[in-house]
C-alpha cells in the first residue's frame, strides 16, 4: 500500500478541480490510499475580494508572515510515501495559507525526508513563488521530485484583466461578454492532466522518483514564457521594497497605510500595462543575442533543484 497526502488551499476550487484531474487514476487503484488536507486560516481570505483587502494582503505575503491557521486534521503518525503540495502563486509568492502552513511544526514532522510533488494553477507567473517553495522544502529537509503547473492560457493583458474581474469582481465567466473565461481551461484539465498522474503513478508504484521531472516536462507539464520571467525578474527585486514601505506605515488592514496601499494598487496593474508591450519585444530579442543564456534559465526553472 502507497500512501500519499494532498496538502492544498483554494479559493474557488480551481486548484481542487486541477488536483483532481491529475490524480484521476489514483482512486481506481486498490493499493494506493490518498488523503486530502485542506489548509484553513483562522480567518478566512475573502473571495470576491474587496480592492483594499485584496492589496492590503499583499505586504504579508511576499514577506512570508504566517497567518493562524486550524489545526490540521491528517494523522501524524501515517509514513506518507508522497507528499502533494497544492498551491497558487498570490504575488509571484506562494500563497498565504499553505505558506503558512509551511511554517509550522506540524509541516516540519509531515515532510522530513519525504518525496514532495507541487501542483499549481494560477493566471501564468509562477516561477518565483515556485523558488520561494523550494527553499521551504529545503529548509524542512523534504526533496521535491515533480512539478505541474497549470495556467491561463490567454495573454498576459488579457489575462491580467480577467484575474482582476475574477478576483475582485467575482466574474467566472466572460467579463463584459468580451474577454475569455478567467483560468486554467477545463478541456485542458479533461484531456492533459490525468497523464501527469499516471506517470506519477508509475514513480510511486517503483518507490523510485529520479526522472520524474523530466518525463512531466516532456508531457507538457511546465509553461513558461520568456517575456513572464524578465517580468517576474522585475517584480522579484521591487515587490519586497515595497512591501516593506507599505509594512512601516502600520499593520495589515490598519487605516495608516492605507494611502500606500492604494498607490501600489494603481501602480501595479499601470507598470505591467505599460511594461508588457517593452518586455515583450524585449523577450523576442533574448534569445536572439542570448539564446544560450535564456535556455539555460527556462531550463532551471523547469526543474525541481535550487540554484
Ligand atoms: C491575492 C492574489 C494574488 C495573486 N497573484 C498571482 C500571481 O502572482 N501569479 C499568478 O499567476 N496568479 C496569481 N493569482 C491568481 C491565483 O494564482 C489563482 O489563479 C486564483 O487565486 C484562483 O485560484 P483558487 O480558486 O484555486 O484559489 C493571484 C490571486 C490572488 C487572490
């Protein structure tokens, strides 16, 4: 019998419907056991949120300040044989509540030399929270042996919009009638992410991970796009200058840093607004004069080891 935990959170299940898409074939098979724990804070993230609250969480997040969370519910004393850590980037950080849930002791006993697989569904910038999680998993002593990653396949501008309409506007369907559904698509889950779990399957059956990464990457379960790493690389560096300036003027929800707040949420959709067209000129051009360099970074990215 091969025992695997699902650690995840979300919001409106969009990472759920992509978790259990993969995992499909897993329930049919008698002799793996699969157990679900969902990360819940004490006070629960709003969805739709509001403009301020959903702003207002971005200094806690990129920081990495854990928010309370329930006791979680899975038994300690199960050896897990894999550990499936579910998240969605908030920020180009890995969200609120699972990278709480990474602080805390229970975390530090689940995961101690255990095999750990990430899933993720997001709007397409993921690559930063994905370092962020790998030097958690470091730091707890568990080896990362797969990653998968789903993502909203329309434009970044395009996209961009949607996210906003979704999470601020509640929208999950077409914004004004005119822009694509927000997310990951559901054909892409009905028809891609069962392959995903199956050759995880096969990992987990041998009690042997090595390759994994490279077989996942080959059935298309890593997206990057060179004009959303230069972007990301951008926000790396700023967004924990500004989440510290925001953090000075007082504390998360408080009336004396709402000014700084609302600049950031104004600031922020203006510069990748402004910005998207440059990088992506700027992105064709790379790996024209930098064609070793840009492969050697989309390669890093798509593996599970920290540089
Ligand atoms: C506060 C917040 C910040 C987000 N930041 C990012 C981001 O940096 N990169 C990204 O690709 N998606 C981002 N998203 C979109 C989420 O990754 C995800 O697609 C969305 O929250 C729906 O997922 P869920 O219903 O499973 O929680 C963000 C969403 C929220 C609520």
């Amino acid at each position: 019998m091969k025992k695997v935990l699902v650690i995840y959170f979300t919001q409106t299940g969009q990472l759920h419907r992509a978790v259990g898409a993969t995992l499909r074939n897993f329930d049919s098979d008698p002799a793996i056991k699969l157990d679900f724990e969902r990360v819940e804070p004490k006070t629960p993230f709003p969805f739709p949120w509001t403009y301020m609250q959903f702003f207002d969480a971005f200094p806690e997040t990129v920081q990495g300040i854990p928010c309370e969370l329930h006791p979680a519910k899975f038994n300690p004393q199960e050896n897990y044989d894999l550990i499936i850590i579910a998240y969605q980037p908030w920020f180009l950080s890995v969200s609120r509540p699972v990278d709480s849930f990474l602080q805390s002791t229970e975390a530090a006993k689940l995961l101690k030399g255990k095999p750990v697989i990430t899933i993720l569904a997001c709007r397409n910038m993921w690559l930063n929270a994905q370092e962020k999680m790998k030097m958690h998993l470091k730091r707890l002593d568990a080896k990362l042996v797969g990653n998968i990653t789903f993502v909203d396949r329309a434009s970044n501008l395009v996209s961009l919009v949607t996210v906003l309409a979704f999470a601020l506007g509640g929208e999950q369907g077409r914004y004004l009638g005119i822009f694509p559904k927000y997310g990951v698509s559901d054909e892409e889950l009905k028809n891609s992410a069962w392959k995903f779990g199956d050759t995880i399957l096969e990992s987990l059956r041998n009690g042997n991970f090595e390759g994994l990464q490279q077989k996942l990457i080959t059935l298309g379960a890593i997206n990057i796009k060179p004009n959303l790493m230069i972007m990301e690389g951008r926000g790396k560096v700023l967004f924990p200058l500004y989440a510290n300036f925001i953090m000075k003027k007082g504390r998360a929800n408080s009336n004396e840093r709402r000014t700084r707040v609302r600049i950031f949420g104004i600031v922020l959709p203006t510069a990748i607004f402004l910005l998207s067209p440059i990088i992506a000129i700027l992105s064709r051009l790379l790996p024209l004069l930098f064609p070793k360099r840009t492969q050697e970074e989309i390669t890093y990215f798509s593996g599970t080891d920290l540089r």
